[in-house]
C-alpha cells in the first residue's frame, strides 16, 4: 500500500510552473500561443507524473528549477539596467521577477531534495 502523498509534494507539483514563469508583464504578453502551449504541456507532465511518483519527474524538477536559478542570475546581470547602458534607470520588473523567481526555485529545490520525498518517490 503506498502512503498517501505530502502536501508539499503536491503544491510542487501543482504550482512548480510559477518560478520559472515569474516574468515581468511586458515579456508574458509577448510569448505567443505556441509557447504557452508548450510550457502547458511540459509542467502538467511533469506535475502529473510527480503525482505518480515517477522518480524521473523528481529529477526533471530538480534540473529545470536549478536551470531556472542559472539563467535568471545570467539574465540579470545583463539585463538588470534598461538599454543596458551605464546610467540608465534600473529595470525593478526584471530585479524583482528575477527575485522572486530565485527565491521560488530554491524552496522547490529545498523541498524536492528533502529525505522523506526521495523515499516516497521510489
């Protein structure tokens, strides 16, 4: 008999798409129908096999939030000033999608790593 699911697990799986889609508004209207469909289809996967404690999907959420970490710190030390020109005024969409979005993914990174969620998703 499998134990039942922790809740934390489930509002990964659940929810694990805001970190990564934490972007500032200008950049979300511009992503196109396709794109959308694409990031549906690849979190609802993954999210559904995290539910049917499919060890893969643990992995696959450890390396896209990780990605997720090293690309926004990339991100903004190019794009953390507008035009990226010395002097311009500081893009504070951008510092604070990157923030919060970091910050995200570490909590998942933190959760998904813990002891007891590697011996559930065996």
């Amino acid at each position: 008999m499998k134990t039942r699911l922790p809740l934390g697990l489930v509002l990964v799986a659940v929810f694990q798409f805001v970190a990564p889609l934490a972007l500032p508004p200008a950049t979300l209207k511009a992503m196109g129908p396709v794109m959308w469909i694409v990031v549906l289809l690849l979190f609802g996967l993954l999210g559904a096999n995290l539910l049917r404690r499919k060890a893969w999907s643990r992995v696959a959420t450890v390396f896209l939030q990780g990605f997720n970490i090293i690309i926004r710190v990339l991100v903004v030390l190019g794009h953390a000033v507008q035009g990226g020109q010395v002097g311009n005024p500081v893009d504070v969409w951008m510092i604070g999608a990157t923030a919060l979005s970091i910050v995200l993914s570490g909590i998942i990174l933190y959760y998904v790593d813990l002891p007891d969620v590697h011996i559930i998703m065996q």
